[in-house]
C-alpha cells in the first residue's frame, strides 16, 4: 500500500466538492457582465452554487455532472462524506495552499459549504426543468454549439491520475463542440500544484484538428500552482 504523501492531496475519488460563482468569476477571469442573457454550460459542476447564481443573474445557465439525476438527499450525502474528506486534507497539509484568495482554511470552508448549500436548493428546486444534466466526459447531451460559454474547473489538470492524455484530448474537443464561443478550464497543474506535463502536447493535438488555445493568468490562488486558465476557441475557418 503507498503511504500517503505531503506533497500532494491524497483523494480516492474525484471529489463532489463545489465553489461560488464569486470565486468563479475570479479563476476564470469573468468579465461582470460576461453572463446577463447569455447560455452558459458548467461541466463537472458538482454542489458548486456557479448555475443557480448566474440564472438569477439573468444567465441561461445549465450543469452538468455524472452525479446528477441522484435525489437530492444523495448529494447532500456525497456533499457531507467529500467535504470532510477535502477539509480534513486541507488542514493536515496548509503547505499546499495559499492564504490570498481566502484568509483562512476556514474561510474558505465556509464559502464553499455556503455554496453546496445553495446548491442543493436550487438543484432540488430546478432539476426537473432540465438546468441540471446528468453527463460524465467525455461524452456530452448537447447539441453542437448550444451554449456560449463553456466551463469546466477541477476536473481535468487536476485528476491527471485518473484520466489519460487521450481522455483529456478527448474531453477538451468535446467541451469546444458544445461552445459557440469558447471554453475556459481551470487549473491547469496536479494535486501536487504541479503543471501537468502533457499540456504543450495537448496544445498542440487541439491546434491539428482547429483549436486555438491561450493559457490566461487568473488574479487567483488558494491551492498552489492555481494561477492559470486554458481558453479554447475554434480557429477561424
Ligand atoms: C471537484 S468537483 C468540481 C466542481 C466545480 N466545477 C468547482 O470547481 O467547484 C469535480 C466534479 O467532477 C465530476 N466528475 C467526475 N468524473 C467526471 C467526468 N468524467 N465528466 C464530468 N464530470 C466528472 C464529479 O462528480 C465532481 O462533481
């Protein structure tokens, strides 16, 4: 068995862990009014409180993740269990993080068990009308094109482990099919604060096939090597 390591969030699972559209904005560089009236697609967006914030800012907002679909009770369960888990790691390993974004671990807690909260009310609430999807990458029910902005944080980069180059290469020219505009992911490193090594050749495999792709410097750090957005645009034809 590997003993667990300080230099890196140890996770068994990709963790169903959720942010508030405030720290959105921050480590996607959204401009204040980027979302009023526009379609908007959240993928990987777990118990983050992004889409019932951004519809009542007048966002067409919808999220997808593979646990939705779940009842509400469910998530709540997922919620308890993985921000105890993510916390618990936080606090035996502060060297990870950096105290810029959020004063403290606690602060940070806060806001982030504040947006599971809102979350699961709104997903309680709106579920049935369809702003909550059930999709796992790299796979996604919607049509080409169907949403402006797409985002997509703490997913790919960051669970490297888990997924291999081919399924992020995959995932990233999915995420692009469904944008109209373009995508924006965030971070682009490890749970180690590491950049992940296979970017420049990801960089390039998306140039072949007509992706444009420019890394953006975020005003934005609490987990170290967070400083880094990839936007991916269609090359014009
Ligand atoms: C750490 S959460 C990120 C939530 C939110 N995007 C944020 O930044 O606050 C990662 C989410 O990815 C979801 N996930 C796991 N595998 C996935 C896949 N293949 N495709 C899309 N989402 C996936 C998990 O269910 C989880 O909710």
């Amino acid at each position: 068995m590997n003993s667990p390591s300080i230099s890196t969030l140890d996770l068994p699972a990709v963790s169903f862990f959720g942010r508030t559209l405030a720290e959105y904005r921050q480590f996607f560089r959204l401009e204040p009014d980027s979302l009023r009236d526009r379609a908007v697609l959240d993928v990987a967006a777990g118990p983050s409180s992004f889409t019932a914030e951004a519809s009542r800012l007048g966002a067409r907002a919808v999220a997808s993740d593979p646990l939705y679909g779940c009842t509400p009770d469910a998530l709540a369960a997922h919620v308890q269990m993985d921000y105890a888990r993510m916390f618990a790691q936080m606090r035996a390993k502060p060297h990870l993080l950096r105290f810029y974004s959020f004063a403290s671990i606690d602060a940070a807690e806060a806001d982030r068990r504040a947006a599971a909260a809102r979350f699961l009310a709104d997903y309680a609430d709106y579920f049935v009308h369809g702003r909550y999807v059930g999709a796992a990458l790299p796979h996604l029910p919607f049509a080409d094109r169907a949403f402006g902005l797409v985002l997509c944080a703490h997913l790919l980069f960051l669970y490297a482990g888990r997924f291999d180059f081919d399924w992020h290469a995959a995932a990233c020219r999915e995420l692009v099919r469904v944008s109209a505009e373009e995508v924006r992911i965030h971070p682009l490193c490890g749970l180690d604060g590491q950049p992940w090594p296979g970017l420049d050749r990801l960089r390039a495999n998306l140039a072949a096939g007509g992706i444009d792709s420019e890394i953006m410097a975020v005003d934005y750090e609490f987990f170290i090597g967070t400083g880094t957005t990839l936007r991916l645009k269609r090359m014009l034809s």
